[in-house]
C-alpha cells in the first residue's frame, strides 16, 4: 500500500526519524528527510537510494516556519504530492522545576509545540488541496505518567496531543487523519540534551539497560499510516515491557 506514498520526515537524521526512514522507504514510500544534521541526512539518503528508494533530503529546523515550508513544498516537487507528515523531532532536556532552567523549558516549548504547529501550518494547504493527507506525530509516555523532572517536557507533549485531537474534531469531513505515537524509553539521543549530569546519567543508564531499538517505534508508524483511508488510527502506546 505504500508504493504511492510520499513521506516527510523530521528529526530525521538519527534514532526513530532515520528508523522510519527505512522502514517506509523498503515499504517502497519515496521519503523526504528533514533534520538539522544535513551531512546524517545525507549519509543515510545515500544507504537508501542504494537500496532503490526514491529519496530527498532537506535541511530543517523545526523552529522555523520557512523550514517546515520547504519540506513540504521538496516533497511536491520532487513527488508530485506529500500523503504523510511525520512529526519526529523534539528535544529533552527535562529538570526539576525548582531547577529553574528556563532556556531549557523555552526550547522545549520551541520544538515539541511550535514546531509540529509549523508543521501543520505548512502541510495542511497541501493536504486541503489533495483532499487528504495524515499527520503522525511522536509525543511520549512522559504525557501519560507524569513524573519529577519530566513537568515541562510532559507538558509539550500533552499539549500537542491536544492539538492532534482538536485538528482531529475539525476535519471530519475526511480529509485529514491524526496519529499521536507515544514512546516509552528507547535508545535514542533523548539524553544528549539533557544539562543535569545526575539526571542525565540516569536516562544514560536506562537507554543501556531496556529501552526499546528506534525500530520498534519506526513499526507503530509504519502500521498507522498502512491502513485503508477510512481506518485511522488516533493514537498509540509503545514502551518496553520492563518500564515501570
């Protein structure tokens, strides 16, 4: 069913964005990848035009609109027309409140709300267009089981599940699908950001210890956007069996 999807990406460069990549791209969707880290980007285009996958690669920062604009308007050209836009890219770098680590929490603020809302601002004239088009974005079990020093990071990630929904109530017309995917701990670079040492050691210790592989979370996406158009699938939850 994926032979005439035209996928985007972000955060694409590493982790669940690059595992998506490849999942969707052996499903035979042409991919267009998006992250800041154009030189990865390109390293893993590369891996896939190999494998015969019709590729595109663009350089995006998810706070900035012009970015999220040029990612879709590449999949157009390239493509003809863009099916899925999947929202992947967020940071993490969580703390204790008492902490008082604004930069921190502006930045999250940043990427997880604003840039999926760019994303969708960008997309949906496009989708509108077509007469249809399906958001999956990446949000978190932090949203689901509020924990310390998550307060703000679980924020972003409620607050763009709410906006999923809310998109999700305008467009019953059929337009529009939504997928909210959350993920429980997974080995990524989720704790490169984090700027508590103690903290981010501990994150450390449990990507070493059970998280998931990227890929894993890279099938949750590749099952929701693998359905008919009438079935959507508006959210799902994905965590190793030994998280608490």
């Amino acid at each position: 069913m994926l032979n005439d999807q035209v996928i985007a990406i972000t955060g694409a460069s590493s982790g669940i964005g690059a595992a998506t990549a490849r999942r969707l791209a052996r499903r035979g969707a042409a991919v267009v990848l998006g992250a800041r880290r154009t030189d990865r980007l390109e390293e893993l285009a590369a891996e896939l035009r190999a494998d015969g996958a019709r590729v595109a690669v663009v350089t995006v920062d998810v706070t900035r609109p012009a970015d999220l604009e040029r990612l879709v308007a590449t999949a157009v050209e390239r493509f003809g027309r863009l099916d899925v836009l999947v929202a992947n890219a967020g940071i993490g770098p969580i703390s204790r409140l008492d902490q008082r680590r604004t930069a921190d929490w502006d930045a999250m603020i940043d990427v997880n709300i604003r840039g999926v809302l760019h994303g969708i601002d960008a997309a949906l004239p496009v989708f509108e267009r077509q007469g249809r088009g399906h958001f999956v974005t990446i949000v978190s079990t932090a949203g689901l089981k509020i924990v310390p020093t998550m307060a703000v990071y679980a924020g972003t990630k409620n607050a763009v599940r709410t906006i999923l929904e809310g998109l999700r109530q305008e467009s019953t017309d059929g337009t529009l699908k939504t997928t909210a995917i959350s993920p429980g701990y997974v080995r990524t670079e989720f704790g490169d950001s984090i700027t508590d040492p103690e903290l981010r050691a501990q994150v450390a210790t449990g990507m070493a210890t059970f998280a998931l592989d990227p890929d894993a979370v890279a099938g949750a996406v590749e099952y929701a956007v693998d359905q008919p158009w009438e079935v959507e699938v508006g959210e799902l939850s994905i965590r190793p069996t030994a998280q608490g």
